[in-house]
C-alpha cells in the first residue's frame, strides 16, 4: 500500500516531465528524473491506482490542524470513531516534520457505491467533551486521504470558482458551546482511462477500472435520536467482538427533524451521547488523472498579481543594472583615466575613491565570523538553487507529500562542500590564522544555534502533545545528518579551500590605517543598511507573502516559476544595490566596505520578518503563547537566513567590484 501511494503521489510531477509542452526540454528532465530516481520514482504510464466497482477505496487520517495555535494533533487525539485496529503507515522524514501522523480511517467506502451509513456513537465524558469544544472553538480542520488525495471544502468567492480548501472543520463555535460537524457527505470523483463503457451492468462486467480524481467534503450538523437499541461491540457470538461501525441507520432506528445541530455545552457533569454519519455519492469526471491535482494548486489571489510582482522587480533590476552599467562605464573608466595620467610629480588634491588604495583590501575586524557568515550562505543558495531546480523540473512534485522539506534538508547537508570551501578562500585571503577554528565554528556554531532552537521549540510542541513535535528517533536522524553527514563534507571542503594559493592582492596595505574623513549623517552606516534593503525586499515581497502564506494555512505551493524568476532577480538587484552603495563609500574614502557590503542588503531579512509580522496580526490572528513562540520562532529563522542569503550575494559583487576596480589603477 505503501509503494502505491508513493506512485500515486509522484504521478504529478513525472506527467509533467513527460507533457507535451515540455518536449524541447525533455532531455534535461528525463536525464533529471532518472538521476534521482529515489526523490522520486520513475512513474510508467498504466501504473496509477485503479479500482474496480465495488472494491474498497484506501482512505486514511492525516492530522487535526488550525492555523490560530499552528500546533497539530493526531486525528484521534480526539475521541473519534476508531477502527478496531490501527494500522499506522510508513512516513518520511518530511512528513514527521510536518506534523502527520496517518493512520487507517474507520470510514468504508467502495467505488460506485452509494451509501449512508451510520458510523459510531460515542459517550463523551466532561472531559473529552470539553476538548472537542475547545479544538472547534479553536478552529481545527480534520485532513483525510483517499488515494493519497486531501478531502477540500468547496469556498465560495465573488466573481470567481469556488476555492478547494483542504480538510473540513470539526464545528462551529456556539453560545457556551461548539455545534459538531458530525454528519460528512462526501463525494467521490473518478475517471475512466478509456470510456467507452460507463455505466450499468456492461461497466461491472467488462473489468473496467478507474482512478480516483476527485474527495470533496461537505459537513453538516445534525441531532440524531434512535429508536433500536445501539449494539455493543461484544454481542457476538459467545461474547465474541464484532464491528459496530458503520452500521445501516434502519438498523439502529436512526432519525434526525432536519433542523436541529448537534450542540456540546461547556459545562454538565453527565456524558452526551454523540452519533456521527456519514454517505458518500459517486461522480463520473472528465478529469485525467495527470490533473486531479490542479483544484488543489488554484491560486486565491490570482496568476495576475505574480506576474505584475514579476515585471516590477525586471523593471527594478534593469534600473539599477543601468545604474551600475553607468558607474562602471563611465564614472569609474573616467577616473581610471584621470588617476593613471597623473603623474607622480603632479599635486593631486582631488579626493576620490583610488586613494582608499592601500586600505581597500585591509583585513577586517572579525575575519573568523565574516567567513562563517559567507559559508552559511554560500551553503543556502546552492541548496535552495538545487531544491529549486529540482522543483521547477519536476523531479520533486509539491503534492507529494514530505518529499520536497526531505530533499532540502539532504541538499543543506551535500552543499556543504562548496560553503566550507568558499569560506576556507576568504579566510585565508583575509589573512585568517586559525584555520580549526574557522572548521569548527562552520560544523557547530551556526548549525549547532539552529538545532538548539529547533530543539527548543519542539520541546514547547512536546509539551502540548503535538504531532509535529519530533520523535526522539527522528531528533537522532536529524543529529545524525548533521554529525555524520555535514561535518565531515564541510570539513572536506574547507582543507580543499586551504590547499589552494592565495590570490595575489591588486594593491599593497599599508601598515598604519588612513584616517578616514568625518561622513555626513545619511551615510551613515545603519541608516545605507536600512535603505539598501528596501529594493530586494520589494521586488520580492509578494512572492514571500505566497510563500508563507503557503506555509501557514496549509496550501500546497506550486509557482516554482515565478519563484525562480522572482529569486534570480532579487539576487541581481541584490547584486547591483550593493555595488552601488559601495562606490559611493569608497567615494567618501571610507574603506571599512567589507562588513557593509553584506550589511547593505542583508536587512531584507529585516523587512521579511516585519511584513510575517504583519501578515500574522491581519490574516491569522494566532492566539496564545505556543502559537506566538512557533510562528515567530520559526519567522526568525527565515528571516536569519533570508538575510545571509541577500547579504551573501551582496558581499560577492562587491568583492568582485572591489578588486577589479583597483586592479585598474596604476599604484606607484
């Protein structure tokens, strides 16, 4: 069952690779596919599940979710009908990560078969009764899965299709109560593959099979009373246990006016009786199968405003890449020219960026720290860039689920070869002396703060009984990646960076440091940080909007094109703002460029984790203290690297500027 959900799952993206629109890149995509097989496996047409009429359909429980308390808990965290045993099935390390904990479901449906069955009662005790109010009143959704498809909730909107929501909310909150949603109607879609028998007795007997395309949800309140006696699950034969699930409601004398919810009060010392029902009708869907994923990937706000986020940040970037063009062009080729015919008889009483010479390439304070910071996000980049790729090809489909967080924390771990090597070059460009401490700080320090803070906030998780809080086998595999994997591959990379010669400067350092002249009040370091910020962030915060919007109210993100577009830009004004900023304080003759340079763009992560602030006061309202220290916990993180990142880029052009620019200039 396993192996088939896991092909299920990966049809999506291996339709995509194989669509005829993809043709002209079909060589790149299989090659792709092929490589890493394991991420995702190969899927050969005929290989997607099928279903006799009459065969039982697999559906499963995933979790209980809200995106007020982000804490997720099991589906029978609740007391819920439950099937007589319970058969967990296998996860991967993504889908632990994210909180799911699947189990078998104690629904029973069968393709083309309609039916309304009655599927348990329950007596809840003040206590379970207090947690259901308190999980609706906290706005819980319930996630199902039938053939590895989450159940949606039809959302209607103004002028627009309905918008398929995943999982369905367990109530409605009441006056000094909750009303359950205890009644589900579900619906079924499926697609023939060739649909030349479709219904009656000529579908049944001719062995035709179909795919699943479609679980929709709609659910209902309802006050039941039953005229029979509820059976118990012992009245078997000799006391032998039976199934009380799922029974017909003739059989219990089920009945309902129609009218009248289900209502749980707060308080009442007694138990109340609560029945849950349920029927299921079949829909035939002109649907293929390649696509029964595209309801759920239907974007709310619509594919106009990426792409109008899209054209503001190339308009951005072709600005400022005219702006560079045009210091480089002209500005700094004139004062080539101007500072190599001088001669060195000549007074020269100009002021100008060429006499910060025998400073330019001074070490800075810090060199330890400023190598790590550049290995951190050397090794974000080549990761994000490769689970981007990825994920743009098509090799890593977003709607199988845990595959792509598992993929990125394996590319994290592989790219530490190039972050270690680059940051081995720049200390040792940089006159480091401490080459052990600079391996150790990149294998412990910076990884070693993210696992203690994520080890921190799953405590908080563990506390509430959470299932996103990591099992102490899945924390050993996590430390194990990290001690058995990482270091070692930073550590490789970091001696292949020492074994390399040191790049010959273009300019001597004097021993004695120039005096810098006074700056005036808007060069001021903070304040050319703050603002050199603001561009990268804006030509992407829309695309960071959907991204944690994706994140938090649990849709599934599929614009990895715009995604990529978006990212490429960013790093190319990223790239251009710092350049230009650094000019302008080399201009003033203040040569202390290195930190800045990864200062003047790094404070986009800044403005990300106050736009996530926003965003969560106005369109989450999250509520009490574990929801607040996860939210804004793990929004730090991101911002922490989103800063490295863009500082990172930042902190290469201007290396780059700085040393060809100083390399023109004739030095006596």
């Amino acid at each position: 069952a396993s192996k088939k959900s896991s092909a299920s799952s990966a049809c999506y993206c291996c339709w995509r690779a194989t669509s005829p629109t993809m043709l002209a890149r079909a060589p790149l995509r299989l090659t792709s596919i092929l490589l890493l097989q394991p991420c995702c496996p190969l899927l050969i047409p005929g290989l997607q599940r099928e279903y006799l009429e009459g065969e039982e359909l697999p559906m499963r429980v995933a979790k209980l979710m809200s995106t007020r308390t982000l804490v997720p808990f099991s589906y029978y965290s609740l007391a819920q009908c439950t099937p007589r045993s319970l058969e967990a099935a296998a996860e991967n390390l993504g889908e632990v990560l994210h909180g799911d904990r699947i189990f078998n479901a104690p629904f029973e449906l069968r393709l083309r078969r309609p039916r309304a069955l009655a599927l348990c009662r329950l007596l809840l005790d003040p206590q379970e009764r207090e947690l259901w109010v308190a999980r609706i009143r906290e706005g819980y959704r319930a996630h199902l899965l039938l053939d590895n498809l989450p159940v949606g909730t039809r959302r209607p909107r103004d002028g627009a299709a309905p918008l398929l929501e995943r999982g369905y909310l367990l109530g409605a909150a009441a006056p000094d109560g909750a009303i359950v949603h205890n009644h589900l109607h579900f619906t079924v879609r499926y697609h023939l593959p060739s649909p030349s028998v479709t219904t009656g007795e000529a579908w049944r007997g001719s062995g035709r099979r179909a795919r699943i395309v479609g679980f929709e949800v709609e659910p209902s309140s309802r006050g039941y009373t039953h005229a029979a006696r509820w059976p118990d699950d012992s009245e078997g034969e000799a006391g032998s246990a039976v199934d009380v699930l799922n029974l017909s409601p003739a059989e219990v004398g089920l009945s309902h006016d129609g009218t009248s919810p289900m209502v749980l009060r707060r308080r009442g010392g007694k138990p109340v009786e609560l029945i849950f029902t349920y029927n299921v009708t079949y829909a035939l869907s002109e649907v293929p199968y390649s696509s029964r994923w595209d309801n759920y990937l239907m974007l709310e706000e619509g594919s106009q405003v990426h792409w109008l986020s899209l054209c503001g940040s190339l308009a951005l970037s072709l600005l400022l890449a005219s702006l560079v063009a045009a210091i480089m062009l002209a500005t700094v080729r004139r004062d080539l020219q101007k500072y190599n015919a001088i001669d060195a008889d000549d007074d020269l009483v100009e002021v100008g960026w060429k006499y910060t010479h025998a400073d330019v390439l001074r070490p800075p304070s810090g060199p330890l720290s400023l190598s790590c910071a550049l290995g951190a996000a050397v090794q974000l980049i080549c990761s994000g860039a490769v689970t981007l790729a990825l994920a743009l090809l098509g090799v890593i489909s977003p709607t199988a689920r845990g595959r792509l967080l598992t993929a990125a924390l394996l590319l994290l771990c592989l790219s530490a070869v190039p972050a270690g090597y680059v940051a081995a070059r720049l200390y040792r460009q940089i006159d480091g002396s401490h080459p052990y401490a600079l391996i150790g700080a990149l294998s412990f320090a910076l990884p070693g703060s993210v696992f203690a803070a994520f080890t921190a906030l799953d405590l908080v998780l563990w506390a509430r009984g959470a299932t996103s809080a990591v099992p102490l086998t899945t924390l050993l595999a996590l430390l194990l990646l990290w001690l058995g994997l990482h270091v070692p591959l930073l550590a490789t990379g970091a001696s292949l960076g020492f074994r390399q010669p040191r790049a010959e400067d273009p300019c001597f350092t004097n021993l004695i440091p120039r005096q810098i002249p006074t700056q005036p009040l808007w060069a001021h370091p903070l304040v050319a940080a703050l603002s050199g910020g603001l561009l990268p962030f804006g030509s992407a915060a829309i695309e960071l909007s959907s991204l944690y919007s994706s994140a938090w109210n649990g849709r599934i993100y599929s614009l990895f094109g715009f995604l990529f577009l978006t990212a490429t830009t960013t790093a190319l004004i990223c790239a251009e703002v710092g350049v230009v900023l650094c000019y302008f304080q080399l201009c003033r003759e203040d040569y202390r460029w290195w930190w800045r340079s990864f200062a003047h763009t790094g404070s986009c992560g800044l403005y990300f984790f106050l736009h996530a602030a926003a965003y969560a006061h106005s369109e989450l309202h999250i509520s009490g203290p574990t929801a607040i220290a996860i939210y804004y916990g793990y929004t730090a993180a991101a911002s922490a690297a989103l800063s490295l990142v863009t500082g990172g880029v930042s902190f290469v052009a201007c290396f780059w500027f700085v040393r060809s620019i100083f390399a023109a200039v004739k030095v006596d």
